[in-house]
C-alpha cells in the first residue's frame, strides 16, 4: 500500500471514529441518561454515579476506564489501544459537551429505548467497522479471552452487561428501567451486527440457485452485476432430471438485486440464501488482507502452543 493511501486509510479511520462517537454521545445525553436507562458498560456506571452523585459521565468513563487501559496495554500491546483510546475519550468528552444541547427525549421511555439502541449501535458500529473501541468491558473481554481462549468474547460482556443491567434495577429501584436497559442493548447490539456483516470487506451471502435454465440464469448475473457465477452440474434425486446448480457470492445490499435477475430469468429456479462468514478472492478480500489473516492467526497459534508449554512445565 503506498503512502498516500496510508494516509488516506488513517484520516477515513478517524473520521468515521470521529462521526461514531458523536452519534453514540447523541444516544446517551439525548435518550437514555435522562430516562435513567443505563446502557450497559461502564457508560451505564456512569450514568447511574451520574443520577446519585450528579457526576458527569463523560470524565467518570473516563476514569474507570485508565485501569482497563493499563491493563490492556500489558496483556495486547500499545498499537491494540491507539485506536480505542481516541474513540474512548473523544465519546466521553462528546458526552458532557452534548449536555449543553438545550432538547432531550422525556417522552415514552420504550422510544428512549428503542431510539437510544439505535443511535448507540450506529456510532459503535462505525466505531468498531475502522478498528476502535470505546473501551469497558470491550477491553476486558479481549484481555480475558486472551488468557482463556475458551471463553468467547460475547459471553465476557454479556455478564459485565447482565450486572450493569441488575445494579440499574438497585439503583433506580425500578425493575422497568432495567427491562428498558435489556431492549436497548439488544436493539443497540442487532444494529452493531447489521451494519459490521454488512460493511465488512470478508464477508457476503452466498446465493445457491438451482435450476434448469442454467446458462440463461449466469448470463443474466454476469451481465447485469459485478458477481461471477460457478455451474455444477446436478440430477434431481426424485426426477432424475438434469439441473444446474449455481454458486454466487454477494454482498448483502446485492442480494435483492441480483435474486430479481433469477426470478426473471427463470421464475421456477429454486433459490437457498445464506450468510458467509469469510469470503476471499477478488471482490471481497484482496491477497494483502488475506496474508495479514494469516499472520494474526499464526500468531494465535504460536500462541496458545506457548501457553500450553508453560502449563506443561
């Protein structure tokens, strides 16, 4: 990659960062702190030390969030928290600042909800889709899951989110805010997994279509998209007929297009639909993406083959 490129791959980096943190802000200062929902994490600590202490929430993420940084920074390396660290301060920051913002949502507190989800899973997706992190139970997952590999990420924050989500029903004395914490960390955790899958650059849907028009069905996808069509030849098990089997890799936002190709093409071809969780080759991972996967899973797997030697001994 040359220079320039670099430096254009660093500034797009940080201004989605940037763009993240504040509509993440946006979703703690506009809807869920004034409803007395906490959000999960350490910014729903700080928001409840917030509502008993009238601290602001920004400077208190901040501050619970210097031991985990420490902590981080031994067990992953500085380059690890570069990133997380911008992302972690400029959003605290964004927080009290946004406090002056003169409107904020004190209407029905399942929209506070359902809207704070939705700002909070867009600004982390954008934060997490360029290599960041707001810090919390993020590093803490990944600090655990080093030294217990066996224990997924997912699970680590999940439990740090279940005592957040238990300390707000102690804290506001009201089981229903803690009820509206749970919908809006599930609405903010299914909009982090929709625009992640369907941003990154390794993964797609993988179309298979079966029928019996195969040539008129491929040349059809070739010709009116950029996705290339592999044939198989296939017999029905029932029917013994004859019948073309078609694998086409896609990204998610082309799958409606492209399955609208098939049905004109052929409108009784049957078509399977499914998510590819790794997809490389031209189009989606290029030859330098692909060695750096490898290097960073060789080296996980030096590794743990380290780790198993110590426990040996």
């Amino acid at each position: 990659m040359s220079k320039r490129m670099l430096v254009l791959t660093y500034i797009k980096d940080y201004l989605l960062i940037i763009v993240g943190c504040a509509i993440y802000a946006l979703s703690v200062r506009v809807f869920t702190a004034p409803n007395e929902i906490a959000p999960g994490g350490l910014t729903g600590i700080a928001t409840m030390l917030n509502y008993l202490f009238s601290l602001p929430i920004g400077i208190m993420v901040i501050v619970m969030n210097i031991p985990l940084f420490v902590w981080g920074t031994i067990e992953m390396g500085p380059r690890f928290l570069i990133k997380s660290a911008v992302a972690t301060v400029l959003s605290s920051v964004l927080i009290d600042v946004f406090e002056l913002i003169p409107y904020t949502y004190s209407g029905e507190k399942i929209l506070a909800a359902l809207f704070g989800g939705v700002l909070s899973g867009v600004g982390l997706a954008l934060i997490f889709y360029r290599g960041g992190s707001t810090g919390g139970t993020d590093i803490i997952g990944k600090c655990i899951h080093k030294r217990r590999p066996h224990i997924s990420m997912g699970s680590i924050i999940l439990a740090a989110d279940i005592v957040v989500i238990v300390m707000a029903a102690i804290v506001y004395r009201s089981i229903e805010n803690a009820l509206y914490a749970v919908i809006a960390i599930f609405v903010s955790t299914k909009v982090i997994d929709t625009f992640v899958y369907g941003f990154s650059h390794d993964n797609g849907k993988l179309m298979i279509i079966i029928t019996s028009l195969p040539e008129r069905v491929s040349n059809v996808i070739l010709e009116r998209s950029q996705r290339g069509v592999t044939i198989v030849d296939a017999q029905g098990a029932y029917s013994h007929q004859k019948r073309g089997v078609l694998l086409c890799a896609a990204r998610p936002s082309e799958v409606f297009r492209i399955k609208s190709m098939i049905n004109a093409a052929d409108p009784k071809a049957f078509v399977i639909i499914t998510t590819a969780t790794t997809i490389s080759g031209e189009g989606f991972l290029n030859a330098e993406d692909i060695i750096e996967k490898n290097k960073e899973a060789k080296t996980k797997l030096e590794e743990l083959i380290q780790q198993d030697n110590n426990d040996e001994t």
